[in-house]
C-alpha cells in the first residue's frame, strides 16, 4: 500500500510503502508522529466510522451503487433484509472508498488530534491499494461478521468462506435467509454429485428442495 500526505503540519511532501512493519526515522520535531497518527487515523475503525456516519447522513456522494440499493430495500421499500455482495463491492469500490476515507479524514483530524490550534484543511492524503488488492479481497471472503442492534430488530451477517453480507430488520428476515440458503446448499449438493448420480437420487433431491419450497419448517431435516 502507497499513501502520499501533503501538507502536514511541517511536511509538505511524503510518499510512504506502508508494510506490515514500518519504522519511521529521524530528527526530532520534523512530523514523524503527525504523520503515523494520520495514517493510523485513516486506516484504523476510527476513519471508517466517521466516514460511514457522514455517508449515511447524506454528507456525501453516494458512490456505491451496491450498497445504495441494499440500503434503499431494507428502509424505503420494507422488505426487511437484502444481501450484498461483499466482494464484488469490494473489487469495484475498494480503491474508491479508501481514497475517500483519505480525503475526508480533513474534516476530523483536529478532534484526533485534540486541538484546535492545527490546520489539517489543505492536508491531502491518496492511498494507492492496488499492490494489496488481492490480499484484501482474500481478507473480505474469509471476514465473518454478526451484528445485532436493538435486541435483534436489526441483523447484519457474513459468514467465513460466504462473500454476501446480509442485513434484515425482523426475525422474519433472518428465518427467509436461512430458508433461501437451505435451497442453495440443497442445489450445489445436487450439482457437486449429480455425475455420480442416476436418476432415482436427482429426483429424490429435488423432491427435497420442492418440499423447501413448500415448507421453510422443513430446512433442518434437509440440511
């Protein structure tokens, strides 16, 4: 990873290759502490959090189409749950939303900082993530995650190995998605074995996966 900073404090100009161990040298007073809080700033919880919450108040330019839509389905239209594909928003937008978590780091480096004496308006910050954009989409499959807010009225899940992030408002969702993963996981059995297969077995399979359909109570005597 390439991050450039301008402008900072006494630094006018610097181009780091962030790795896993970065050790910064030299004099006193020149800005290697500015500069690792920066970075630490952008790429830590913290620079996610404060550009999430400006998106989501409409702060910003909504940018991710994927995620605009998954959002849209659970608040405006009520369907109670939608699915994102994770690593498909994370190959198309992933160098966007670093950049813009970059670029609106700005905004709230004085409150990191704790002070108000520093500038940070004409800071300028690019990260370049293309040498580690394999990496991170591996990262994103493997990333498990489950969120519940409010006692479960708002769900959001991804299992290990999955790459769709799925958020419901009700119960009624989360049951819908098992339902819908039950059939899914029925289909690639069926798929997995069906050279090994004759007849009699394909329709015995999809006499359970009709029974799915047909009866979402069913899902853990099939699977």
């Amino acid at each position: 990873m390439r991050i450039e900073i301008c402008n900072l404090n006494n630094i006018s100009g610097a181009e780091i290759d962030l790795k896993p161990l970065t050790i910064l040298i030299g004099p006193n007073n020149m800005g290697k502490t500015w500069l690792a809080y920066v970075i630490s700033g952008i790429l830590s919880r913290r620079g996610c959090d404060e550009y999430a919450t400006a998106y989501a108040r409409d702060q910003l330019p909504k940018l991710y189409p994927l995620l605009d839509i998954a959002i849209e389905k659970v608040l405006a239209e009520g369907e109670g749950n939608a699915a994102i594909d994770l690593y498909k928003l994370a190959e198309e937008c992933g160098e966007t939303y670093f950049q813009n978590v970059a670029e609106y780091a700005k905004n709230w480096m004085n409150d990191y900082f704790a002070t108000q004496l520093a500038d940070f308006s004409a800071l300028k910050v690019c990260i370049n993530v293309a040498d580690i954009k394999a990496d991170l989409l591996e990262r994103v499959e493997k990333y498990s995650l489950l969120i519940r807010i409010a006692g479960g009225l708002f769900t959001i899940r991804k299992e290990r190995g999955n790459r769709t992030l799925y958020a419901f408002t009700s119960i009624e969702g989360e049951e819908q998605l098992a339902h819908s993963r039950a059939i899914q996981k029925s289909e690639a059995r069926v798929k997995d074995q069906e050279p090994a297969w004759g007849k009699p077995q394909k329709d015995a399979c999809d006499q359970a996966r009709c029974a799915l359909q047909a009866n979402p109570s069913e899902t853990g005597r099939y699977c």
